[in-house]
C-alpha cells in the first residue's frame, strides 16, 4: 500500500507556544487529507479534511483559528496547533486518499504524540 | 449528524474462540472499511465494503455489509494472538462538496487468552 509518513513522531512543548505537524504522502499524490486526533483508548474523531489547493473543512467544534491546516502541494499537509495547551496533549493522526489509484482507502501516518505541559 | 456505533466496546476472547463486533449506522453509507489498530501503533486498513449485502472474507476473518447499507460485521474465528487489538469501522458517506467524511466506530478492543 501506499505509504504517509508524519513528522514529528513525538513532541513535548510548554503551554502557549504553537506546534506544526507535518504529513506526507511518499509515493502517491494526496487529493485529499484528513486530520484525526485520538486520546487514550479512544476512537480516532475527525478535525478536519484538507484539499489541495483550497481551505480545509473543519468538524463542528474544532477551531479553525486553533488548529491551523495547510495543505500547500498534492504530497503534504501541515497542523499547526496554535497556543496550545495541555488540554491539547494527544494523539494526532493524518490520513491521505489518492483517488485515482486507491478509491477512497485511507492511508494513515504513524501519528505525533504532543504533550503540552 | 450521521452518527456510526459499534459494539461491544470490549472483547475479551479466549484463544480459538469466535467473536464478532458490530457497527451500526444511523444514515445510508456509501461504503464501510475496517481497520485495526495494534496498541500503540496507527489504523492500518483491513478492508472496504461498497455494496449492499457484501460479504468478504480474508483467511479467517468474515466482513459483512448489511442490505440497507446502514450495518457492517466483522467476525473472527479461531482468535489467535496476533489478533489482539483496536477494531473500528469507518462509514464514508458522501457530502455536498462530493470528497465524502468518514465517520469512526468508538472501536472494539480485543484481548486474547491463550
């Protein structure tokens, strides 16, 4: 399968400074990206969905000016977590389609573990 | 909103044992996919269901897609360890913008007793 890598795979920050999080697609063009996060022993619960070249979509109660999405090129997508705080502290998972060679697969990256002290 | 439950939330199976987990739509879907999730790791996909009253197999495990297109199952036989951990469904329904969202099951997670 297709491969998406994410970076960092971990990160510690103190509260009130922003985090970008970075997902890549490795051998396929990502029409379309989605952004997850997951606390312990919890369902993965959609932020957002990122298209090339337009605005992301954002879930009800994510906050857009919070949770920064960039999705500049078909291969990556950023989130940036602005002032973050440690309610913030999670799992954070992207996912990336390629509509023409993997109709509507997800394809997930490793993840960034963010602790927010 | 659409809204995808699954049970049990828990499954604790002992080993050469069947299960099965549910997952239940409250709209029509386009497709259900499932996924595992070994502890600690990411969501790797199992599989994807599109048409009504699908039924797919791969070795051991049984995935299912109801008529109506609004229930999903996974059954596994004979658990073996290796099957230890996070099951989700994902329903993909199809939004105005025509890119479609996946809604995720809370998950059923697995144990397995040798």
């Amino acid at each position: 399968g297709a491969v998406v890598s994410q970076h960092p795979s971990w990160v510690i920050c103190k509260s009130g400074t922003s985090v970008k999080i970075e997902c890549r697609s490795l051998d396929f063009q990502a029409t379309t990206m989605f952004w997850y996060r997951q606390f312990p022993k919890q369902s993965l619960m959609l932020m957002a969905t990122s298209n090339e070249g337009s605005k992301a979509t954002y879930e009800q109660g994510v906050e857009k000016d919070k949770f920064l999405i960039n999705h500049a090129s078909l291969t990556l997508s950023t989130l940036t977590v602005t002032s973050a705080h440690p309610e913030d502290s999670s799992f954070y998972i992207c996912s990336a389609r390629d509509w023409r060679e993997h109709y509507n697969e997800q394809f997930f990256g490793p993840g960034t573990r963010l602790t927010v002290l | 909103g659409q809204q995808v439950m699954q049970i049990p939330q828990y499954q604790h199976v002992q080993e050469g044992e069947d299960f099965t987990t549910y997952c239940n739509s409250s709209t029509t879907l386009s497709n259900i996919q499932w996924y595992k999730q070994r502890p600690g790791g990411h969501p790797v996909f199992l599989i994807q269901l599109v048409k009504s009253g699908e039924v797919k197999k791969q070795k051991r495990l049984t995935f299912q897609f109801g008529e109506a297109k609004k229930n999903s199952s996974l059954h596994i036989t004979a658990t073996q360890t290796t099957d230890v951990g996070t099951y989700f469904c994902a329903g993909l329904t199809m939004t105005t913008d025509s890119w479609g969202k996946f809604q995720f099951g809370a998950g059923t997670q697995v144990v397995v007793t040798p």
